[in-house]
C-alpha cells in the first residue's frame, strides 16, 4: 500500500521579519498551505523496529516502533518519577495521560508526532496531541504539564511557561496540539490506512517496492565484481574492467596500492559496451589460510582471443595485495568471437570452483549442428565446476567425482550443467539465518537474445534450452520440438520491453533489513530497471515485484540516496550478507562513471545491537584514499520555498543544478535518461528561505517583503503590560505568553537538547515582563500553589505564586485535583537592562553558534576571551552553522590564538564524539564530510589534517594527526558533526 500525505509542516519564521500583530495570521495561513508526507520514523532518524525482547511498560510498541528494552525501562523510571508527585487519586486520573504521552517515543511515528522528520528543524518537547484528546487532557490534569518538562531541562526554564499556559485551556492546547487531525496521537493509532502494512515493505501505487540506497564507492571505471574475504576484516574486493583490483576497508577507505594489476594482460577497449576485459575474481573460500585467488578475464594470444582462469598467490609481505608473479593459468578456452564471453567465478558451499562461460558469441548460436551450449564436447555455453585444491604439486585442478557427466563418452568432464548462453553473474545463497532454508541454492541470469532474459535455479546435471529455448518460449523450432531436449525451466523470464541485459543477484541473508529477507534482488543492465522475486515455499512458484526509489520523504534518512546510474552492472554481499550492486553512468572500460550503492530498505531496521561487528584490524602499506559520497544525500536536497498564498502569483524560475550530478531513479513505464543528466530543481522565488520542502513543483504565490530594520531595545522591569499575540506552538516562540500577570519575568536559560535536535521551547531575549491586560469589572483572585518537599531540588526553597484570571472564579471547569509542585526560582537575573537585537539569539555562550563572528587575532598568546577575563585554552573547539544550530555545524578548533577548520581525511564518528563531548554533548550522531555543513572563507586556516581519535581523548590535539597546519586539502573538505 502507499501512505498518503500525512502531516502538517508549517514554515519555521524568522521572529524578526514579522511584526507580532502579524505572526498569528501568517502562522494560520501557513498552516493551511503547508502540506507534506509523514513516514515511520525514529527519533534518532533511523526506521523503526521490532524490539528483541518484549516491551514491559510501553507494551504497544512490542511488535514494531522505536523502543528496546532499556529505552523502555528508561521511560518508565521517568514515569514513576513524576508519579510520585500524586497521591492515590491524581495516580489514577492523570497516569494514563503520562504514560501515553511518554510514550509516544516508542511508537514507530516518534519522528513525526515530535516533528523530528526534518533534521535541521527544531524538536517539539513533547508529541502532538489531538485536539479532543488536549482538551481533555487539560480539563482533568493541566497542572502535570510541568511535570513532564522539567525532566528536559532546568525547572525554572518552564517556570514561566506552563504557569501561564496551564490556565488558558486554548493556550495549552494551542502547545501541545498537532493540527493534523489524522496523524496527531492518539487518532494515528487507529487511523486504518496508515497501519495496514506498517513495517512492511513500502509500495507505490502500483505495486512497486519502495528502497533507497547507500553510496560506498565512486569513481570506478566499470566495476565488474565485488566480493569479500569472509575473514572477519570486512574488507571487500571490487574488480575494475580494465584489469584492477582495488581494496576497501569496512571503513569505506581505499588503499591506493592495488590488490591486482592486470591491465597489462587483460584484453579490452574503450569503446562502449565492449563484454572483454577482466570479469571476475573469486577468493578461495578459505582464504585466511589458502591465500589464493582465482581470475578470469579476456586475452589475446598470437592473434587469438581466449578466456583464461588463472590462480595468484597472495604476497607473503603485504595481505592486501596479490603476488604478480605467481599466476599459474588453471584454463583457457578460445573465443571464436569477442562477444558472449560468460564471466563468473564463485565457490559453492562444496569448496569446488564454478566457472560460467559463454556460448562464443554472435548471434543465436550459430556453431555447429546444434550450437556449442548444445554440444557437450565444447566448454563453451557451459558451467563448470572443478577442484582446485591441493593442486600445488599436480595439475591446475582435477575433476571431482560426483561430476555428473564424468565417464560420458564426447563428453567434457568439467561440465556441471549446459545449454546456457551468456551467464552473467550468479551466487550461492548463504540460506535463512534461523532455519538454514535455502542454503547452497545457485542463481544466475542469462542474457537473452531478442525476447526474453531469463534467471535460472541452477541444478546439477541440467539442460538449460539455449539454443532451442530462450526463456519459456522457443526459438529454434527443430531442436525446441525434440523430445529429449528435457530442459530445466527458469524460474522466471521477462520480455525485452523491461529490459534487454540481466544482471544476475542475490538472495538478501543480512540482518540490517528484516523486511528483505529471502528476497531475490537483480536488475537489467539496459534499462536499469531494479527487480525482485519472493518465492512461494507452498507452491515452489517466484512472486514477481519491481522496485523504484523510495520518495524524497521515504528515504529522508541520513546518508540515504534515492537515484543511481543507470547501467547496472553487478550485485554483490558483503561478509555480513548486506546486498549491494554496482553500476556506471557511462558503460566504458576507462570511464570513471561507476559507483557501488548498498540497497536499503528504510520501512524496518534490525533491533539496535543485533547486527553489531567489529572488523579485525588489516595491516596496511600505503596510504589510504577516503571515500567521499558525490550524489546529494536526500536529507541534504535543497527545498523550494513557498511564501504565504496570496491571489498574486509568483515568477518562477528553473534553475539547472551543476554541483553534483544525480542521475534520476529509472521507472517502470519510460526508459531511464543518460546518466549523465543533470538534475533540475524548480525553486520559487521569495524573500526568506525555509528547511522544508515543498510537495508539489509549482505554487502560486506571492512573497510578503517587509522591510523591518533591526531595532536596538532597552527593556526594562516593568508593570505595564505588554500586549502579544501566540503564535502557537509550532513557531518559535519569542514571548512566554499573551496572557501575563505584571512582575513575572521571562527567564534566559541555556538550551537543552534531546536525541541530537533542539527541543522547541521558547528562546526568551529579554527580562520584560509579559503582561495582558486585566478586565476592568473582575478583580483577579490568587492562587497559591502548595510547595513540595523533595530532595531532588533543594535549591528552590520558595513557592510559585500565580495568579489566577478573573474568570476562573466565576465557573471551575474540571477536576480539582491538582498535583503539588517543586517550586522556581523567578527572581530577575542581575542585569536588568540590555541592548538586544530585535528577535536576534541570545550571546550566551552556552547556546552553541554565534551568527555574528568575532574579529580574528592572531598570534601566540592572543586567543579570545570567553566569560569575564578567560582565556580560550589550546585545542578548544565550536561548532560553526549558518543556521546557529548548537549541536551541529563545521567543526574549527582553537590553536595558536586563532580559530582554524579540520581537514576531513580520516576523520571518523570517534574523532566526532571527541568534538561533541569538549561541547557537552554525549556523543556524535554524523560526521559530516566535503563541506557538508558549511564551508569556511579563504581567511580561515585548515590547522589540522588526518585525525585519527580512539574516541576516548579530550581534545583532537590528543588524537594521531597531522602537524599543525600541514594538510592536502581544501576548504572543500572542512569536517562537520552533528552531537547528541
């Protein structure tokens, strides 16, 4: 199924561009015209999950959401924390409202219901809420909403808040209420549509399965094969057509030295769509102490064209690289023409070796009376299998005894199964992790000829039709009517108006993505097209269902993509069973057009911890080359804007994007474009820019310019009230209320911060006091709240005293339960007069980024002062973000009196946690790498390169790095992170 649009997502406003009487009905406008997608979604922005052991307090979210069992255990220690302000009667009122608001963390919507979907939007506090379920909420346990949000942060940051709000039902609700009547808590548990397939695989409409992708390579010049040592390094091996084989460590790093040189030997051009060259390596299987490979690749011998396997000795001075001289030729085979040349290599679980070789190429197989896939006596069209162990002594490798045409007369005794025509790449399937089901099965895809391509079951012994069939339909009549023919069916065909060239996958075995479990993935070299079969285990028959790229919102994951070039050239697993595939913009044994993209499905993660591994450490000669991603990652796209609908309509603008290049994601019903298309964006014209993004291309609307200079105010404490207007709950609240009895001051605090975000609460610029006025016949009566005993705040000996509005004596709605609360402190601060900007961010150190840049100093012993007369001490770092986000942005680090940027070359999440922890932060959610979060000016100096933390350091200065001041790269490169 498809879920629909589903929340509201309003502008976030720059409180300065707007005059307050203003604000109300910009805020409702938006809220009209806003509309965008909500998915499952975690507020650490990971998919959610089914917990590995059973939830005990938030039983609900036990089958699929967000929770595990400590987090669970967590939410209930708050609750009985706060439910110890009760007593009997307040329990049973109020406790169902504190339980089901806490936890709303675990339902598999968290993201959405505390608007966390958008990373770089500020968090609500607490989740939205219905407006039927606010209300009644507010009728019976209001006063508990303190409660609930004195754990995020310092009793007395709320002190103001909720005492004014906890009086003013529309005001409390206007807080706490998601406007999205559908999909607000608790109307999102019982909407039917919503929950049908929840955790399941994503569909479109038309039944397409919706994934996104991972980019873990680039710049590869048609990479054929990508396989792993399975020797708990995690390091893969991807072959180059032109006759290289590079390592990557799990990290994503390349060592520069190559693990293969071959292209001195390998037969290839750079015309394109050439099928010669080198196409396949495979590591024997037990690798760690054989320490052998096996290759195969296209040679020219005295004029001759030759497949030929060969085995190489790894060097006894350097694991990741192959000695050169040690390659002994297993086999040859003579190609009568360049084309069909077949190209795999694997082991099966039987340690025997499996070569798949073409039927000599041309068209329709035109050697000999039957054709060579037909004639047993020719290697060609064949798969082979052989032993090649223990060979050191003997021949290349013998024939193992269960061969099943071994003893044949006219027979080749190395042929496993025939009658194929061009194999292109087939896999074993590791079987499910739990019951083993499966295990051993052999996939491969052969390539059609002018209707149908076909994926086939490879069984021992088997006729698989090639040249009298051609997928179920026959294309040589004579030999097709032959009644010995006896041929093994595919297990599934598909006709060239889906593509003409597939591209053989795997069987998913992973543990990051539950949902994809016992699903065949393969693709179609020609049209891109990705593909997939789920068998039926009862009937033993193939499901068919393609898969499209996740949408925008699907996949706005972090590090996700949702396009890919279109020439789809391998898959591949890594030594953990994730699924990956391999493919390139421009099919050229010398185009550096390929990238390798990991498959993910962002509906449903594995529990966290289960799939957990730690590679053993490689020793490394050379240096490393770091990956950097190049495509957009979706989390990152840059939105249009929409200003407020008026009747006027707005210019709008096309715009080509030249910065990276983002193929589109192909589709069912047209052919995919060149990859080397360039992505367009419309963009709308306005006067301000917004983090969100607009769901439809083009909207009529008109910019509202206001040409508000800033204004430097003195405030004062005052006893005149100040008329305000809310603006709700969802834009950045300047004043604490509208409503205010005079003397009470807004008190300035230092931001908290949950799951990596900002939480949304009001970021107070001024010690006035907010007062509404008081009608004129009621004199307002007072109430006293009770103070409560605790040991937890000892330092707020005083009770709060808020008054009540005229109107509450006349009628007491509700119940009168009230629970007691811990006292604040409302005392102003010491300063009482200040010069702000107008809705500017307070200077508080503590709050993260500066907008505003202080003049820099340079030289020795000139560092800056922060706080009265403290100098900074070498190796401080800030976090930098044209946003002035605190917990993320470019990462620069005080030394030698001057602040200066970090180069991202090696750079890792432990290097990040350092940073985030010098901050005050727990830990580094992202590393941020090519500038992604800024980049800095050319006056800014790149001061440290090649930093490599174990994470447990307090400063990078601590960590392995460069000189200081000595680097290779550019601003282009700066590191940033993002802390939790």
């Amino acid at each position: 199924m498809t879920l629909q649009t589903c929340a509201l997502v309003p502008h976030h406003i720059s409180v300065h561009t707007f005059l307050p009487h203003l604000l109300l009905p910009i805020l409702v406008l938006l809220l009209q015209a806003w509309r965008g997608s909500c998915h499952p979604q975690c507020l650490d922005y990971k998919p959610p999950f089914e917990p590995r052991e059973p939830l005990v307090f938030c039983k609900e979210y036990s089958k699929f959401g967000c929770c595990d069992l400590e987090k669970d255990e967590g939410i209930s220690l708050r609750f009985y924390s706060i439910m110890e302000n009760f007593d009997h009667s307040g329990f049973v009122i109020c406790g169902k409202f504190i339980r089901s608001i806490l936890c709303q963390e675990c339902s598999p919507y968290a993201a959405h219901l505390y608007d966390a979907e958008d990373a770089n939007t500020p968090m609500r506090l607490l989740p939205g809420l219905c407006g039927d379920y606010c209300n009644d909420y507010w009728l019976q346990c209001r006063y508990t909403l303190s409660l609930l949000l004195e754990d995020l942060g310092s009793p007395q940051e709320f002190a103001n808040l909720t005492a004014v709000i906890e009086e003013d039902q529309r005001r409390f609700c206007n807080f706490l209420e998601l406007k999205d009547k559908q999909y607000c808590y608790p109307n999102v548990l019982t909407n039917t549509e919503l929950n049908a397939n929840l955790g399941l695989v994503r569909e479109d409409p038309e039944g397409c399965l919706e994934l996104c992708l991972q980019e873990v390579a680039n710049g590869l010049r048609n990479p054929v094969a990508m396989i792993h040592a399975d020797d708990g390094s995690h390091r893969f091996f991807v072959a180059e057509q032109l006759g290289y084989v590079w390592v990557y460590l799990a990290n994503g790093s390349r060592i520069d030295r190559p693990f293969l040189n071959l292209t001195r030997a390998v037969l290839t051009s750079p015309w394109a769509g050439d099928e010669r060259g080198f196409l396949c390596i495979a590591l024997h299987p037990r690798f760690t102490t054989v320490r052998k490979a096996y290759v195969y690749y296209s040679v020219s011998v005295k004029k001759e064209e030759r497949i030929r396997i060969s085995e190489f000795t790894l060097s006894a001075h350097d694991d990741n690289q192959l000695d050169h001289s040690s390659e002994r030729t297993i086999l040859e085979v003579v190609e009568p023409a360049s084309n069909h040349n077949g190209g795999q290599l694997l082991f099966g679980h039987d340690g025997y070796l499996y070569i798949f070789i073409g039927d000599g190429g041309r068209a329709g197989d035109p050697f000999g009376k039957f054709g060579n896939s037909q004639n047993k006596s020719t290697l060609l069209g064949k798969a082979l299998r052989v032993d090649v162990n223990n060979n050191d002594d003997g021949a290349p490798y013998s024939i193992p005894s269960d061969n099943p045409f071994l003893g044949e007369r006219a027979t080749r005794p190395e042929i496993y199964a025939y009658g194929v025509r061009n194999m292109w790449r087939c896999s074993i399937d590791r079987g499910d992790t739990a019951t083993g089901q499966g295990r051993g099965r052999m996939f491969c895809g052969d390539v059609g000829q002018n209707k149908y391509e076909e994926v086939d079951l490879i069984v021992k012994g088997g006729n698989y039709g090639w040249r009298a069939k051609e997928g179920f339909s026959c294309y040589d009549r004579k030999l097709c009517q032959n009644s010995s023919l006896d041929d093994v069916l595919p297990i599934f065909a598909y006709p060239h108006k889906l593509g003409k060239s597939v591209t053989g996958g795997y069987i998913y075995r992973g543990c990051q993505m539950p949902n994809l479990n016992g699903l065949y993935i393969f693709g179609d070299f020609m049209s891109g097209r990705l593909m997939s079969l789920k068998e039926n285990v009862t009937t033993g028959e193939w499901q068919y269902n393609e898969i499209c790229m996740g949408r925008d919102q699907t996949c706005r994951f972090p590090k996700l993509i949702n396009s890919y070039y279109k020439y789809i050239i391998s898959f591949a697993e890594d030594e953990a069973g994730e699924l990956y595939f391999l493919a390139t913009g421009a099919p050229s044994a010398t185009a550096r057009a390929g990238i390798i993209y990991k498959i993910v499905d962002p509906s449903r993660r594995a529990p966290p911890g289960k799939c957990k591994v730690k590679p053993s450490p490689v020793k490394i000669k050379g240096k490393l080359i770091h990956f950097h991603p190049k495509q957009e990652f979706v989390i990152n796209k840059k939105p249009t804007t929409t200003p407020v609908p008026t009747t006027t309509t707005s210019t709008t603008t096309r715009k080509t994007s030249t910065r990276r290049t983002t193929p589109p994601p192909p589709t069912r019903k047209t052919a995919v474009p060149p990859t080397t298309a360039t992505t367009t964006t419309r963009t709308v014209q306005t006067t301000r820019k917004t983090a969100r993004k607009t769901p439809s291309p083009t909207i009529k609307t008109t910019s509202i310019k206001t040409t508000t200079s800033p204004t430097t105010v003195k405030t004062t404490m005052a006893t005149t009230p100040a008329t305000t207007t809310p603006t709700g709950y969802r834009s950045t609240i300047t004043t604490a209320a509208s409503s205010r009895i005079a003397q009470t001051p807004i008190l300035t605090v230092p931001s908290t911060r949950r799951h990596g975000r900002p939480l949304q609460y009001p970021p107070t610029t001024t010690t006035q006091p907010l007062t509404s006025p008081q009608p004129p016949t009621s004199p307002s009566v007072s109430l006293k709240r009770t103070q409560l005993t605790s040991v937890r705040y000892p330092e707020h000996p005083g009770a709060l005293t808020t008054p009540r509005m005229p109107y509450w004596s006349q009628k007491p709605t509700g119940s009168p339960y009230k629970p007691q609360r811990r006292p604040f402190n409302t005392t102003l601060p010491k300063t009482q007069e200040e010069t702000l900007w107008l809705g500017e961010k307070s200077n508080n150190a503590r709050e993260g980024n500066q907008v505003y840049k202080r003049p820099r100093e340079r030289g020795r012993g000139h560092g800056y002062k922060r706080g009265r007369g403290r100098r900074l001490r070498v190796g401080s770092v800030r976090l930098v973000s044209a946003d002035g986000l605190s917990d993320r942005g470019r990462v620069e680090i005080f030394i030698r009196g001057e602040w200066g940027t970090v180069c991202d070359d090696l750079f890792t999440s432990k290097a990040g946690t350092v940073v985030c922890r010098q901050l005050g932060f727990t830990t580094a959610l992202a590393v941020m790498k090519r500038a992604a979060l800024g980049e800095a000016d050319s006056s800014v100096r790149i001061l440290l390169d090649d930093v490599v933390c174990e994470g447990g350091e307090r400063s990078l200065l601590e960590c392995k790095r460069s000189i200081v001041g000595k680097h290779n790269c550019s601003h282009g490169e700066d590191v940033g992170v993002i802390c939790g």
